[in-house]
C-alpha cells in the first residue's frame, strides 16, 4: 500500500496516526489524538480534532469540523469521542461532535452513510449503517438512528429521540418524538404517515410483508401504542414486524410520532 499523501499546507499533529494511501488536502488539520484508518480522503480545509476516528474510505469534503467540543453548554472538557466507520461521505460543512460525559461520552457513525452539506451530527448520538442526512438536516444530542434512515433536507430531529431502521423522514419535518421502524413522516410538526413503501421496496420487501406491517400500522393506531404492541407482540409475527414491535416496546421514556387524528 502507498504511503499517505500530504499536501504541504495541512497540519498533522504529532500523535495523529495516519494509515495508509490516505490523502490530506490543502490548508487541512488533523489534531494529535486522531486515527485516519485506510483510504480516508481529506479534502481542502477540513478540519479533524479530539479523540476521533474516521473509518476506512470515508471521504471529508471540504470546511467539514469533525471532532470538535460538543455543543453543550454542560461540557467541561472531559474526554470524550467520535467514532466515525467506514466509506461514509460527509460532504461541505458538515459538522459531527463527540459524546459529553452525561451521554456515555461517545458519539457513534455507523458505515456506509451520506451527510449531505451543512448537516449535524449532534453529541452522544448513534447513527447506524447506510443512513442519509440530506443537506440541512439537524440532529440534536443522545439521538439514535438506526439503519438505513433517510432524513429530507432542512429537517430537524429532538433530542433524545429514536428512529427505528428504514424509516423515512420528509423535507422541512421538525420530529418530536419517536418513529418506529420503515414509517414515514412528514409536515413541520411531524405525524406518522404511514409507512416507507419506496425504502421498503429498496430493501426487497415482499408484497406479503408491505401488507403485514400496514396491518399492523392499523393496529397500533387504535389506541396505545405501547399497549397494542404488548398485546399484538404475543401473537406470531413477520420479522419486519418484530422489528416495529421490538422498537416500540424498547427503553425510551419518549412518546411515538402517531397518525393524523381522522
């Protein structure tokens, strides 16, 4: 493998470790307590600092500030981190902060994502495997994302709040309050709109499963949701619908984003 390759005008730190055939762009600066793995691309102007690793093959586009303090006026400058995976693109002025000491202490990236220009990654959040922020997009601290969530341009999310694997979230959508896996929501206060059927589709969802999990979308919105899943979760299920049953009845002290009232 080749050596990394360093334009003159970046900053490497000394402690910074850098692995091989990564790049470093113009006027870039990687801080001493950094870990580029394998393949990572810095771009022009970016900044990388604190306890932080980047994955192998992820890519940094330029005025990106990865690893800098969280936004959290409770921060005292404990150590904290960011743990980024691999092949994620995060694209021009993207920002991702560690973990405070309330929250863990760690921030967590999964592999595979795409964080469009100006989204943030707030502290303390998980963020799992092939997740898209498109550009704008806010997530506060101690979020969770799991995979394969897609959240639409200027939209915001809670925090403390989760989002269950494959669900979507529109455009200009402020999420208040928990959505449960492959839902889709939308509006500026955001309700549950059924279900992602594009992203379902994507992911090979079969026409006898899409049909399950409307079933049981009808199901939940009779009442509780936490009460109707309990009793629905006693019954034989489909594995897309454990998934729901499973989110829904998992540690949260959050309500659930529900239906528009008929």
């Amino acid at each position: 493998m080749a050596e990394a390759a360093i334009h003159p005008s970046a900053v490497i730190e000394p402690g910074a470790e850098i692995g091989a055939d990564v790049e470093i762009g113009p006027f870039s600066v990687v801080g001493p307590r950094v870990r580029l793995a394998d393949g990572v691309v810095l771009k022009s102007h970016v900044v990388v600092t604190g306890d932080t690793e980047v994955g192998e093959g992820t890519v940094i586009f330029p005025f990106a500030s990865i690893g800098e303090v969280p936004q959290d006026l409770k921060f005292k400058g404990e150590d904290v981190r960011l743990r980024i995976g691999a092949r994620n693109r995060i694209r021009e002025y993207v920002t991702m902060n560690p973990g405070t000491a309330g929250g863990g202490g760690e921030t967590v990236v999964g592999d595979d994502g795409l964080f469009m220009a100006s989204s943030h990654v707030g502290h303390d959040c998980r963020i799992g495997d092939r997740v898209i922020l498109a550009n704008s997009v806010a997530i506060a601290g101690h979020c969770h994302l799991e995979d394969d969530v897609i959240v639409g341009g200027l939209s915001g999310v809670h925090q403390w709040v989760r989002i269950g694997r494959g669900a979507m979230i529109g455009a200009v959508t402020m999420v208040t309050a928990d959505v449960i896996p492959y839902g889709l929501v939308q509006g500026p206060r955001g309700h549950l709109d059924g279900l992602n059927i594009v992203g379902l589709r994507r992911r090979g969802a079969s026409r006898s499963d899409i049909a399950a999990l409307r079933a049981l979308l009808a199901d939940l919105g009779a009442g509780s949701f936490r009460d109707a899943a309990r009793t629905r979760a006693e019954s034989q299920v489909t594995g897309m619908e454990r998934d729901v049953l499973d989110f829904i009845l998992g540690p949260s002290d959050r309500s659930f984003l529900a239906p528009r009232p008929a």
